[in-house]
C-alpha cells in the first residue's frame, strides 16, 4: 500500500484571528471506505470500545490518543480529522520539549484504515496507525515534511513510478525479560536479568522460567495475524528472537510497532520489562539488534539494478546510521559480530554490516530497536534508489569470497569479534590487538553519525529522493535529545532507554 493524493480539501481562512479550517480524508490506492472498513471490523470485533490513534515520534517512542467509539464515528461521518496538540515530533526520549516549539496550530491525525486491528490482548481497543500534518494559522498549506509514514510512501511511490520496483521488508526482533532490582547493591542498574538461560539456540534457555511467558505472547501475537515465522534462544545468556515474516514496507513497519507494543504490554502485566535496548546491561557484551531483511524486485519483469541498489546504501552508509543507530548506546553495538563497524558487504558474512542472503535479498545489521523504522527505511530505500539512478559503481568488494590469509591482513574478517576495535577476548581468553582494516570505518558515535548525515554531502539528494525535508527536522530533534540525555547520569540515561524500549 501507498499513499494517494489527498481526495478532499477545504481550505477556509475566517475573518481576523479566527483559526485555519482545514478539512480532509487520507487514503490509500486502495482507497478504503472509512466507515465501511470500521463497520465490518466490528462486526468481527464487537468487543471495542475505544479506537487508540497511534504514531511513532523521531526519538522512536509511540504516541497515541485513544478516542471513544461513538466519538470516532462522528469524526468519520463529518469527514473532520483528529487533532493533537503541536507536539506529537517535538517530544524526546526524556519527554522534554524542544525548546523551538510553535505552540500555534495542530497535528491532524489522519488514519491509515488498512492498519485498523485489534490490540492483542486487549479486547476493548483496536489501532489505527495515522500520518500526521501539521497546521499553523500563519502557515495554511499542511506541512507533510514532520511525518514519517509519509515519508516512506513517497519513497514507495517514487520506487514504483520511476524505477519499476517494489520492496519486501522483515525483522529479527531481539529482546531481554528483565525485572526491577530488589536492592540498590544488586547490579549496577536498577533493571536486572529475569532470564539467564543460555542462548545461542540452546534448548537450555527454553526451559528457562521466562520462556512460557514469551510461548503466551507469540500466541497471542499470531492469533492477531502476525506473521511469526521462527523463534529462538538469542545472545549468550536470556535473549530470545523471534522473526517476522516479510511484508511490504509500511505493513512490516506497521506490525513491527504492534509486535513491540505487545511484548511490553504483556510483560509488563507480569511485572517484567521487556526491551529492545541496544545494551541494557554495560558490564555484558551481549547486545540487542534488530536486524532488518530488505527484497527488492521488479514490477514489470525487467532487470532490477540490485549491485547499484546496494552500491547505494553503501556509498551512504556512514549517513544511515544516524537514522538506524539513533542513540550513543547504539554504538556498544558497532563492533564485529554484532552490528558490523566498517562500510562492507558480504554474501552470508554475519561480521559486516549488510549481508548478502542471495542478489536482491540482503540484511542490514547495523540498526536497533530503538529506530524509528519508518525513517530509517526511507532513508536506506532513498539511498538504494540514488544508487540505480545514478548507476552506481559496487566497489566494495563480496567480503565472503576474499581468502583467508588476505582478510586477517587487512582486518576484513574479524572472526567473532576476537580481534575488535575495542581489544576484546579471543576465544583463549587473551587480549587481542585491534586490526587497522582496509574498509572505512562507520562512525563510533551518534555525534559522529550525524555529523555525516548533515555534513556528507548527501543530505539534500536523500531529501529530494524521499520527497520530504523530515531528515532536517529528524537532526535538529536528535541533537537536542543528545544534548538533553548527557546531562543526565550515564546509568540513569540507560535505565531510561531501556525502560522504553
């Protein structure tokens, strides 16, 4: 699915200070019949009540308004949007303002009435996941550029209209059960492990005390129509991954978001925390990713330039991270094995960044779960598309087919992280000195990362692909989000993030 032009506006400025009216109904290709799609899913789902209208912010958190059945019927029959105050991409982790807010105007809450669905394990709501427009009174066109569901379609668009391509997308998504600490002294974090079985696939960790509990949430998950695929023990101790099935973009973005959401809800009934934080525990080197499978195929039958697509991202690689990798924690991750920490690809190479499963199908391991995934594949999907449009060159090398001898030498093939940047054991147990490798490296910090994003030169060729100036506005609110978490306590920023994630 994809965005379609607006099909109905009304634009009426009243006399004097009067506010701006501004009337209008987003729908898709499929042009859904609002209130026939909210008829039928009743019919199947009597239970509801409430309507909870949902949207990702930039910092990655989900924010909603929930809007009482009778109510939404009156929206949807007088054809008025929902509004919310202008703050819904203004907000950041610690939920502090950014201090640039226009407290004039609002943020029109436009429903997606193909994401319409029921709430696992909540009878009484249902979620519509909505794009989001900002109006201001001194401004009467509607701003697109804040939303990032809008984002993506264009980008979809874009790649359907102008290069003949579709995209298929699905996540391996990581996670931890913790439980609060019962004494200050217990760990260094107020957060500690509930499950410690071991991973790796081990059958160990299925019998660990945690694991019936995430056996109820995959149910339940699956019941509502999740494409859950396989699920496995993860990491070296009280990790689990379960792997969702391929979808188009916006769908796979769409039950990613509810996929989390269900985890944390349920979890939390039980009085547990599940997170998705790139490093919960810092005295550990197990980490959490979210690795994130691309397919890009042909509509018309034709050639898909799938080596420029790649050659794409790659040349653009350093910039992505500051959409994949969105915090400082993000990059405890950015070493061999778990992230990948230098700009190459190869076929079935776990230790770089982007491996290749097969042409046209690669997954992309530098990113976590604490990414607004709806900007961050708009943004590899643009960089991808750059790439065919360009006929770009792939001069990076199939990190797989390098021989041995020739990989230790230039650091290509790092082995399981023995030989890392950052000196980590080797499997004897000895320090291991780190190996300058031949590739560039991708940056060690967020700072880092958006520094390439704004400064690298292709800022404006990601925003014109995307068809959207979200990028400019995505740096201005992470910087302040990072000036904003430094002040606080190392520990107390991470207890943070892994409390929300």
């Amino acid at each position: 699915m994809e965005y379609s032009k607006v099909i109905k506006r009304e634009y009426e400025q009243l006399q004097g200070s009067a506010p701006l009216r501004i009337t209008y109904q987003l729908v898709y290709l499929s042009t859904i019949d609002p209130r026939q799609c909210l008829d039928e899913f009743l019919r199947q789902n009597s239970t509801v009540q409430f309507i909870r209208i949902q949207w990702q912010d930039y910092s990655g958190l989900l924010r909603a308004r929930i809007v009482a059945l009778a109510h939404f019927r009156r929206l949807i029959e007088s054809e008025k949007p929902l509004h919310a105050p202008p703050i819904g991409f203004h907000c950041v982790a610690d939920n502090n303002l950014v201090p640039w807010l226009d407290p004039t105007g609002a943020h029109l809450l436009l429903p997606d009435y193909t994401s319409l669905r029921l709430l696992p394990g909540r009878s009484r709501y249902a979620v519509l996941m909505c794009g989001v427009v900002e109006t201001r009174p001194s401004s009467p066109q509607p701003n697109w550029d804040l939303c990032p569901r809008h984002a993506l379609a264009n980008v979809l668009r874009t790649a359907a209209t102008q290069f003949d391509v579709d995209f298929l997308v699905g996540f391996e998504v990581e996670f931890e059960i913790l439980r609060r600490s019962s004494s200050p002294e217990e760990q260094e974090s107020t957060l500690v492990p509930f499950s410690t079985g071991l991973g790796r696939y081990a059958v160990d960790g299925l019998r660990d005390p945690g694991f019936p509990l995430v056996e109820d949430a995959v149910q339940t998950l699956m019941e509502h129509g999740v494409d859950v695929q396989t699920i496995q023990t993860e990491g070296r101790r009280g990790q689990y991954e379960i792997s969702l099935g391929p979808r188009p973009p916006l769908e796979a973005v769409d039950e990613l978001v509810l996929v989390h959401d269900t985890l944390k809800e349920m979890f939390a009934r039980r009085g547990y925390v599940v997170t998705m934080a790139p490093k919960p525990i810092p005295s550990r080197r197990q980490a959490i990713g979210q690795h994130t499978h691309i397919s890009i195929r042909s509509t018309t039958g034709a050639v898909v330039e799938e080596r420029s697509f790649l050659a794409g991202i790659l040349g653009r690689l350093p910039m992505l991270c500051a959409v994949s990798l969105p915090y400082g924690l993000s990059y405890e991750r950015v070493k061999p094995y778990l992230g990948g920490n230098q700009v190459a690809w190869g076929t079935e190479n776990r230790e770089m960044p982007i491996r290749q499963i097969r042409p046209g199908h690669w997954e992309l391991r530098c990113v976590d779960a604490t990414a607004n995934m709806y900007i961050a594949l708009a943004t590899v999907l643009s960089a991808g598309l750059l790439g065919i449009s360009r006929k770009e060159p792939l001069r990076w090398e199939d990190t797989a087919l390098i021989p041995l001898d020739d990989q230790s030498q230039n650091g290509v093939h790092l082995s399981n992280g023995v030989n890392g940047s950052n000196g980590i054991n080797g499997s004897n147990g000895a320090i291991q000195k780190p190996i300058k490798s031949s590739h560039e490296q991708l940056p060690e910090s967020l700072e880092a990362s958006l520094n390439a994003l704004e400064h690298g030169g292709g800022l404006d060729d990601l925003t014109n692909m995307m068809g959207s100036r979200i990028l400019h506005q995505y740096l201005a609110v992470k910087r302040f989000e990072s000036s904003k978490l430094e002040q606080m306590e190392p520990q107390a920023a991470r207890d943070l993030l892994t409390g929300l994630f």
